[in-house]
C-alpha cells in the first residue's frame, strides 16, 4: 500500500514542484509589490519634503545635461528682457543676445504667440548657442552662434507651409472637445475656439447634448501634412439650445484683431465672471462654515474646484499689484484693472512665467495654476472682485459689455464680415 502511494506520488513529482513553484512565485510577487508600494509610498512622503526637494534639485542640476532647449510661446507684454531674465545665463550672454536681436529688424518686435527656440550649451559658463524665431507661419530667423563665440550667424529659414482654410460643423455629444478631435480638428484651436465664448458660454454648465458649432480656421501644413502649425479661427459660431452666437475675426486697428458678433459688437468685457476653464463652481460668495476655521464667516470670494496646474487667467487687462505669497491665501495675485475694479486669485501652485508685482496683462493670459496652496482643502480657486474697494459678488457682477464698432471701423467690419460669409458658403459648398 506505502509503495503503492508512493509510486504514485513520484508519477505526480512533477505535477507537485510546479504547483510548488507557482506558489512561490505568486508568494515573492506579492511581497515585492507591497514591499514596492511602500517603498513608493515612503520616497513620495520625502519628496514632499521641501528641504529634500531643495538638494535633490541642487544634485540633478549637476547631472544636467550639457546642452538645454527651451521652447516658448510669447505671451502678450513679453519682451526681449524678461523672457532673457527667466533664463538662467550670465549677465553678459544677456546683453549680447539683446544687441543681436534689438539690432535686427525682422525680429526686434515680439508677437504675441510668436513660437521661439533656445539651444543652451552649459558647458563652463552656459552659453546661447542657437537661438530660433518665428517671423511668420512661413519664415524662421535663426541665430546661430559662431565659433569664436563672439556673436551670431543670422539666417531666415523658409519654411514651405501653405496655408489651407478649413471649414468644420459638429453637433456636440458629449463635449465639445470630443466632438471636435472626431472632427480632426487640433488641440490648441478648439482651446481657442473655447477661449473666444470665455466671456459668454460656460462649457460645463450651458453646453447641452445636440448643441451644435461651426468653425472656419486656418492651418498651415507642408506638403505631405506631417508638420501641421495653428493659423488664426476665423469665423465660428456656437449654437446653444437654438441660439446662433457668431463671432467675426476682425482686424479693428493696426495689427490689433479682435472678435465681433454680427453687430459689431466685441465680445470681450472688462472682468470675466469665471477666469478659468473647465471648472465647478465649489463655494459661492456669502455666509458660510470655513472649511478649516470651523467657525462661520463671511467668504468674501467664489470658489471654482479645478485640478492642480488647471491655468488661471487674467479676468481682465491690468497691472499686477501682488504676486507673492499671502497667508491663508497662499500663493496669491491681484491684478488692478481700472480705477474701480480689482481682482485676487489665490490659493495657487505657482505663478505664471513672468507674473511679477509691476507687470502689464492682458484679459485671458495665464497668470497662475490651480493649487492648494494656504488655508485650503484641497485644489481650487478662490477668486475676489473688489469694486471701490469693497469685495463683490463676481457672479452676480454686471458687466459692462464690450465696444460696439462705429462709423468707418463698423463699414470696414461689414466688408470683411460678408467676405468671410461668402467665403463660408464656398467652404460648405466644397464639402457636397
Ligand atoms: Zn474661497
């Protein structure tokens, strides 16, 4: 009988060291993982540590790579200086770069969204090497440092784009940026399609199933399509639950272009009610329990619930007065629009490039991110209207609308608003 079982077991032998085997090595998975989820767990913990981060970014400077690139879009009241300053380079490479560039009038102005290319060389003292610009969609300048190191080679690049027009229409299902990507249409414009009903259309909360929106755009491509650059919208409508909200691209002063509904009429207004994108409103102005106090007071601002890093515009043009930490607000900015309005934007995570106290914005540029900084629960932004001094509702705000064109500007309007009419037919006509 013994041998019997035993004969059997050694037939099995084989059979029970793999069962064996499997055991083991689900065993030693288990323990890696969780041994690794704690590992995880214990390097976030520290890396939350503010001291730690200090010297950890100290020690990886040292492992930098020796050549650096960086890639910028020109924001509105960017100059040659400030840009320069945020790069960390010596004094003198700054004043050589800006003699090149000052001198040189293809690209002594900068344009707002103007795309710009630097190539460090951090060997010794770091050293602009190459340093590109965008004349326009179809032209480059190039500086390209020479040997002696002196100064620059300059260059223009033509690029080959052409520019192609493109009409779209889509009925949103469930929003508008999926509809759109469906469409085949990029990124940075649909972002700039919703950035143009910033001041009239709340994504989240106006948008309902079957509204629908059309859009003319142009884009820029090189022969084979691989390379595609964003050129200018210019028409789109937005028709919500029935209502048909067109706007113009319209060029009203000497290289100054804004957008007009069918009656000339600017959308843009002096402050935005929601100056960021994509975000719930989490606590209005009023009475309330303060999350962390505990005890009821006044909450002086609105809240909007957005991820950390969600950017934060300027709800209007101004001249930054704050950009610094303060207190329960945490990272904070305040802007002074005018002699009556003022506007606080607190709790960040960081300040937008180049949002300094003293600084000139413009309505929709990027002054900060979305953060928890302060006397805060969790990521959100508390955002203040003060009129005369006394903090307002900013969602009960009555805004004064935009300007209306008149007299030549309205007929100059009226020519380019039929021109762009017509040129929609021929686009609709070209899809049948
Ligand atoms: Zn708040």
């Amino acid at each position: 009988m013994k041998d019997k079982i035993l004969v059997k077991l050694q037939e099995f032998a084989y059979f029970i060291w793999l069962i064996l085997l499997v055991f083991i090595a689900v065993f030693v998975t288990y323990f890696y993982d969780t041994n690794k989820k704690n590992q995880i767990y214990f390097l976030q913990k520290s890396f939350d540590n503010v001291y730690l981060k200090k010297s950890l970014t100290s020690l990886t400077a040292e492992f930098k790579p020796r050549y650096v690139s960086i890639d910028y879009k020109v924001q509105s009241g960017d100059t040659y200086e400030n840009i320069i300053d945020a790069i960390d380079i010596p004094k003198e490479e700054k004043k050589l770069f800006l003699d090149n560039v000052k001198k040189n009038k293809e690209v002594k102005s900068l344009k707002q969204n103007q795309k710009i290319f630097f190539k460090l060389d951090r060997k010794d003292q770091t050293k602009i090497i190459e340093f590109k610009i965008e004349i326009d969609k179809k032209r480059e300048a190039i500086f390209l440092r020479n040997k002696s190191l002196t100064s620059f080679k300059f260059n223009i690049i033509e690029k080959n784009l052409t520019k192609v027009v493109l009409y779209k229409e889509g009925t949103i299902n469930n929003s508008l940026y999926s509809t759109a990507i469906s469409l085949g249409i990029k990124p940075n414009t649909i972002v700039e399609f919703a950035r143009l009903y910033g001041f009239q259309v709340d994504f989240q909360r106006d948008i309902w199933k079957g509204d629908s929106f059309q859009i003319i755009y142009e884009q820029f491509e090189n022969e084979d399509g691989s390379l595609v650059e964003n050129g200018d919208i210019l028409f789109a409508n937005l028709n919500v639950q029935g209502s048909d909200l067109n706007l113009y691209k319209f060029e009203y002063d000497k290289k100054k272009v804004d957008y007009f509904d069918e009656n000339g009429k600017s959308m843009r207004k002096t402050l935005m009610k929601t100056p960021i994108n994509g975000a719930r409103l989490s606590s209005s102005f009023g009475k309330r329990k303060h999350p962390i106090l505990g005890f009821t007071r006044m909450h002086s601002g609105t809240d909007f619930a957005a991820p950390t890093g969600t950017p934060i515009m300027a709800s209007g043009d101004g001249i930054v007065t704050r950009a610094q930490w303060c207190g329960g607000g945490g990272n904070c900015v305040k802007i002074k629009h005018n002699s009556v309005y003022q506007t606080v934007y607190a709790h960040m995570s960081k300040f937008g490039r180049g949002i300094k106290k003293g600084v000139r914005v413009k309505q929709g540029q990027i002054i900060g991110y979305v953060g928890s900084t302060g006397l805060s629960t969790g990521p959100h932004l508390h955002y203040e209207v003060i009129e005369n001094g006394k903090k307002i509702n900013s969602q009960k705000l009555k805004l004064p609308s935009g300007k209306t064109l008149k007299g030549n500007k309205r007929k100059d309007f009226e020519i380019s608003k039929i021109k762009i009419d017509v040129l929609k037919s021929e686009l609709i006509a070209g899809l049948n």
